[in-house]
C-alpha cells in the first residue's frame, strides 16, 4: 500500500540493527520468528493488533493499523547487532530464561546465525559485564567509522534496502551531560578531542543517524535525546525517537497518575520499589547506572501532575523510586506501590500496586512496533525527534525547549491521530458533532448538542 504522504511503498527487506544483544533484543527478535512461523502471537504490539477508527463513528470503519498506513512486514525483519559480549542470539536467549526454551527450540539455527559484532566498549560506562567481544578500534572517531562501515555491511550482507537502528544495551553510569552535547559544532570537535564523557551510546546513534538510518533508543543513556543529534537528525533528514521503553512500573505511573489529576484528587507520596534478578538488574545494582534511570523514573509525575498549577494538590509529595538486584527472580520483576492521597476536606486514602510483571516480554513488542513505525516515517520523509513515538517511552525526546507528554492515553490519541493524517483521514477530537447535525457550523452544533 501506498498513499500521498508515503511515497516509498515497504517493499523490500528491513535490517534491523541493534547495539547490545541481550534479553530484551533476543526475546524481541525471537518473538518475531515464532510470530511468523505460526509458533506465538505479537501479543502487547499495536502494530500488529491494533485498529483505529477512521471517518465518523457513524460510518463504523475501524481498520488494522498495519492496513492503514503502509507498514513494513513482520515477514520483511532480518537482524543484525552489535555486543561486548561474543555470545550469539540463542546462547543469549537460553540465559537470559525469559522464552522457555520449548518454545525457542524450533527457531534455534536463526537464532544461532545471529551473531553481533564487535561493540564499543569503555570501562567508564559499563561495568558488571564479563567482556570478551570488545571493538579494537580507539577513539571516538575510529568506533564511529567502524560501526558506520558495519552499518552498511550489514545491509549487503542481509540483503536488505534499508535499516533502522534500534539500541538495547546495558544501562551507562550517569553523568552530568557535557557541554558540547549542546550543539553539533561543538560535538564534531569533542569527537576529535576524544572527550571522555561521550559514551558507547551517543557513538552508536551519532554513526546511524550519519548514515542516514532512523535510530531509537530503549535505554535510559543519553543518545539522540542531546541537542546536537537532534540537530544532526533534522540535518540529515533522519527520524529519531526515544528515550527509555516504558514498560512495568512506569506505564501504571502514567495511567494512574492522570486518573488522580482528572478526579482532582491530592498527592502526599508515591513509594516504587521492585525486585529483578536479570542482567539490567544487575546493571542496575551498580549506583551510577541506577542514577540514569531515576532521572528517566521520576521526571514523569512532576510533569503529568503540574505542581505549578496546582499547588494545593501536588507540590509537596515525596516520590521514592529503587531497584534491588535479586537473582533468583530472573526477568520476572515484582513491583510494588504505595500511593498516598487525600480527597474532600483533606481525607487521606491509599492505592497499593503490585504488579508480577517479565521485563522483556513488555519491552519486546515496543521494539517492534518502534522499527516499523521509524521505517514509516522515514519513508514519509519525517526528519528529527518523533514525539508522536512518545506511546513508547518513559522519558519522551522533545524538540528543545518543549516538555514531554506522559499521560499513555493522551500519547496513544497523538500517535493514532497521527497515522490517520499520514493516511489522508480527519484526526478526531471525539467532539462527537457527527451526530448532532455535522453540516452546521461549530457553536450552532455545540448548541443543538447541549439541547440534547
Ligand atoms: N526490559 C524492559 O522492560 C526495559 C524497559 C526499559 C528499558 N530497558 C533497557 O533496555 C536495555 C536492555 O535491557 P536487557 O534486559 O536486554 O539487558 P541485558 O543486560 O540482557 O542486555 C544488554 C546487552 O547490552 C550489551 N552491551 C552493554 N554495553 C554495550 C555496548 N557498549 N555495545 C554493545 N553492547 C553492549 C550487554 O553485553 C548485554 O548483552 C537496558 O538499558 C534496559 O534498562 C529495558
């Protein structure tokens, strides 16, 4: 299918590229195998099973997503991936323990013949990690060459007419964002300059975007979020989305949260914590790398709940947010909440959330639905930060200067609206005026519609 807005038709194979081959890039891309194969269902991706409502309600069209907008195939994904760790795609995905391996068993060659190459490694920004399959290459400019000539090898090698990247690695130790991630003249001289505080993560994004490759990011590292690659991006006509799949804790944070604001109820204190026992978790015992993640936690209600506009509501409540590292648990995390608010005349109340949730299955159909959605809008010539991706992320990149929406509801209007643009169909404002007399104009309707 093609339309006015997507001149390019998904024709051909799309490379997926992915720095860091752990449990959420293997179960994302053996999820994908099972799906077509016939062996599982892309359960939890909107791409693949979700529909939106076109036209007026009274037209009863409601059309699959993948129908309305031209969407690459699950069938067209072939993969590539870069790690520290020399380990293959089937050896990674039996550790990692999230598919039972009943169920990996019948796709085990495809995943053994996905092996990743060699990744940027630096001590001062990953550590925990037994690492055999580090890239030989030093300096900031000799690893971007390397993985920009990996990027197109990659291409050849699978045959494919274009990629997206999409980076899956370990958490990096936070740090303060250095000056020169403000503008792009002064990254291209801290490149030169080797400057310590640009990690594996902006090298990986920096070389796709140079490429002229969409990029994502599901970590919390600082990447293509920067000033300077948001300005490399629109430069180089290449979509970008990110940061930080939202996924366990976080997405209840950004359903329930909106639901207090819209009922006006008050916040005295929101209490997370959870246990997991996988690699990221053990990633994430380490301080520093926990530190990138709070940053991506915590930023979320202060901006759904506006304390400035409403001060009597939300501007003393205390939000706590850890992870512990607990092995035995393996992927399957267990969060916990306690939500402490207060209603009419000042009345406290409690909510408790406990959510037994597996990490990288939540993850894996983001990742996916991410792909295709940057391979679209990549056809449809979108440039920069895609804020419409915002659906999938804890910490949504924003053009400079604007703040994030975090509401999931208010995300999933933005980006479903968008689609239907990108498909010659009206956005809809569920005003509803169809059905009092659409042919008049806007406060005649509104008028017949309180008459009602
Ligand atoms: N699972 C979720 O629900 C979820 C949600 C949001 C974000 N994330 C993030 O996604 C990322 C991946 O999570 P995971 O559970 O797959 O972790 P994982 O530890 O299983 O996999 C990470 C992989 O990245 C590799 N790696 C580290 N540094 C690298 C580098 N510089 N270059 C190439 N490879 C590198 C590691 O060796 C490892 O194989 C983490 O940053 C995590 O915080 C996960």
């Amino acid at each position: 299918m093609s339309n006015r807005f997507v001149s390019t038709p998904a024709r051909g194979r799309v490379a997926v590229l992915i720095p860091g081959l752990g449990a959420v890039a293997t179960t994302f891309i053996a999820g994908v195998a099972l799906s077509r194969l016939g062996l599982g269902r892309p359960i939890g991706s909107l791409t693949q099973l979700g529909t939106a409502r076109v036209g007026r309600r009274t037209d009863g069209r409601t059309v699959p997503i993948k129908e309305l907008v031209p969407l690459a195939s699950m069938d067209d994904l072939v993969f590539g991936a870069w790690d520290i760790v020399s380990e293959n795609a089937w050896q990674v995905a039996l550790r990692s323990d999230v598919l039972p391996r009943a169920q990996l068993d019948p796709i085990r060659d495809q995943l053994e013949q996905i092996q990743p190459r060699r990744g940027i490694y630096d001590p001062e920004f990953v550590r925990r990690i037994e690492v055999d399959h580090a890239m030989p290459e030093q300096g900031h400019r000799a690893r971007i060459a390397r993985v920009r000539q990996d990027i197109r090898e990659f291409i050849v090698e699978l045959g494919a007419d274009r990629a997206v990247m999409i980076t899956c690695a370990s958490t990096e130790t936070w740090r303060p964002a250095p000056d020169c991630l403000q503008d792009l003249a002064a990254l291209e001289q801290a490149l030169d300059a080797n400057h310590p505080d640009i990690s594996p993560a902006l090298l990986y994004a920096y070389a796709a975007i140079r490429e002229g490759v969409p990029y994502a990011n599901s970590t919390p590292n600082a990447a293509a979020d920067t000033p300077a690659l948001l300005q490399l991006a629109r430069e180089q006509g290449v979509p970008t989305a990110g940061k930080d799949l939202k996924t366990g804790q976080t997405m209840m944070k950004t359903v329930l949260a909106p639901m207090l604001k819209a009922r006006m109820l008050g916040l005295n204190g929101w209490f997370s914590t959870n246990i997991l026992g996988n690699r990221d978790g053990e990633v994430l015992d380490d301080p520093q790398a926990f530190k990138a993640k709070e940053v991506t936690k915590t930023s979320v209600l202060d901006t759904i709940l506006q304390p400035g506009e409403y001060p009597d509501l939300y501007s003393k409540f205390s939000h706590k947010v850890s992870i512990h590292y607990y092995p035995p648990r393996g992927d399957q995390k267990e969060g916990w909440d306690n939500i402490d608010l207060f209603g009419w005349m000042g009345m406290p109340m409690q909510i408790k959330v406990n959510f037994l949730c597996r990490d990288s299955i939540l993850a894996a159909p983001l990742v996916l639905d991410l792909v295709l959605f940057l391979d679209l809008a990549k056809r449809a010539e979108w440039r920069g930060v895609q804020e419409w991706l915002s659906f999938y992320f804890k910490l949504p990149t924003t053009p400079v200067g604007l703040y994030p929406e975090h509401d999931l509801f208010i995300q999933l209007t933005k980006l479903k609206n968008t689609l239907r643009v990108l498909a010659g169909e009206e956005p809809i404002t569920h005003l509803g005026l169809d059905y009092y007399g659409d042919d008049l104009p806007l406060p005649e309707a509104l008028e017949a519609a309180e008459e009602r």
